[in-house]
C-alpha cells in the first residue's frame, strides 16, 4: 500500500500566515506604546520620590538641630 500526499495550498496557507503576522505586528505596536507610557510614569514617579526624599532629608536635619533654617 503507497500512501497518497496531501496536496498544500500554498495561496491559503500564505494568506493565514499573512494574516497571522499582520495581527502580530498590530499587537505588538499596541504592546509598544503601552511600555512607553508606563516608562514615563515610572519616571515621572521617579523624579517625585527623589525630590520627596531630599525634602524628607531637610525636614529630619532640621528637626534633629543639625542645619539652619
């Protein structure tokens, strides 16, 4: 007994997979833009921590006596 192959089309197939890819890159665009913009309210928390803490530094050396005010 010979086995028969199965034919592929190709047309169908390379639509799928263009299909596929597309709905791939759009995700990933999406992906993107949301890292971007939670990459920049990371940063902008970073900066106000920073400042907190330099402010939180001032206010304990002047409770503590060690600068003027």
């Amino acid at each position: 007994m010979t086995k028969k192959k199965q034919s592929v089309n190709w047309e169908k197939l390379c639509g799928q997979l263009q299909q596929a890819l597309a709905a791939e890159m759009k995700e990933n665009q999406m992906l993107q833009e949301k890292l971007s913009a939670a990459t920049l309210i990371a940063l902008k928390n970073a900066g106000v921590i920073d400042y907190l803490e330099e402010k939180l530094a001032i206010t304990m050396d002047m409770v503590d006596g060690n600068k003027s005010v």
